[in-house]
C-alpha cells in the first residue's frame, strides 16, 4: 500500500477512513456480515443499493489489498471466486452496530431496516461477541461453540427483520 499523508500522520481516524473512505467499501462489508454474501453476483443483485460492477469490482480489490477481504477460487465452480472476512473486518462488528445505534437514534429509518441495529444494541457486547464468532468460524474456519437456542446470530437478526415486514 502506498504511504500517504495519512500513513505519515500516523492519525488512526485518518487511517481509518482510508480503508473505509467511501460508503461502497462499509456497505460490501455489511452485506458480507450480515447477509452472509460471499460471490460477486450476490454482492452485486443482492445490495439494496444497487452497486454497479465496474465499482464492485475496485472496492473488492481494494479491501483484498488492504487484507479486510481475502479470495479464493470456488471449489464448486471453477469461474467464480469466494470472498472470505479476515479477522480486521470481523472485528468491525461492533463499528457497525455503532453505526446502527447511532442512525437509528439520528436518522429517518424505517422499522424493518433498523431491527437489526435495534437487536444489536440490546444485545450488546455478548452478542457482537457470538456473532464475531459464528463470522470466524464461516469465513476463517475456528470453530464456535453451538449457538445457545440453536439459531445463529445472523439468522436471528433474519428473523426479526422478516417479522417486521409482516407486522
């Protein structure tokens, strides 16, 4: 990665935005964490925010060498490839239920789309914890311990979005 101003500045908020420096890089990153999206095309039909694939394409290589991504060939599909977290994009779990907390209180949201940051905060640290570790075991192969009532952290979050658009 090339030194920048904000390499030599040693600022870790203008490090930060660096990574994250454009809302295409957070939103893959989210639909990754919590859809579970993992190839191309699904990051792409499955953005709520219609990203284009010229621009897909650049962000995805952009946080491959930044290391928040890495990528494999499909074993199941010669032609497509596997988009893994690594542990710095598990370990933004909790930035992004910051980020939900804070737009929840802040922002015009709707319902459906804000039970998930609603549900984070309530749970807390405990379950951005279980959810960080269901994350490893998906994307990093740790093992986790069984989820508690049998459903995972991200098929709760599921769930409850699911129930609100049924209210």
């Amino acid at each position: 990665m090339p030194m920048t101003d904000a390499h030599r500045s040693g600022c870790p908020i203008n490090l930060s935005l660096e990574v994250f420096g454009d809302k295409w890089s957070l939103l893959i990153l989210r639909d990754m964490i919590f859809g579970g999206l993992r190839h191309f095309r699904e990051l792409q039909n499955g953005s709520r925010e219609g990203i284009a694939s010229n621009i897909l394409a650049s962000r995805l290589r952009h946080l491959v060498d930044l290391r928040m991504l890495t990528k494999r060939s499909d074993p199941g599909h010669k032609q497509k490839t596997i988009y893994s977290l690594t542990e710095a994009s598990i370990q933004l779990v909790p930035v992004m239920a910051a980020l939900g907390t804070w737009g929840r209180r802040w922002l015009p949201v709707t319902e459906d789309l804000a039970i998930r940051a609603r549900l984070l905060e309530e749970g807390g640290q405990e379950l951005w914890d279980r959810f960080m570790a269901e994350l490893r075991e998906e994307h990093l192969g740790i093992p986790a311990a069984p989820p508690p009532d049998g459903k995972t952290v991200r098929a709760r979050l599921h769930e409850a979005y699911l129930a609100t658009l049924t209210a």
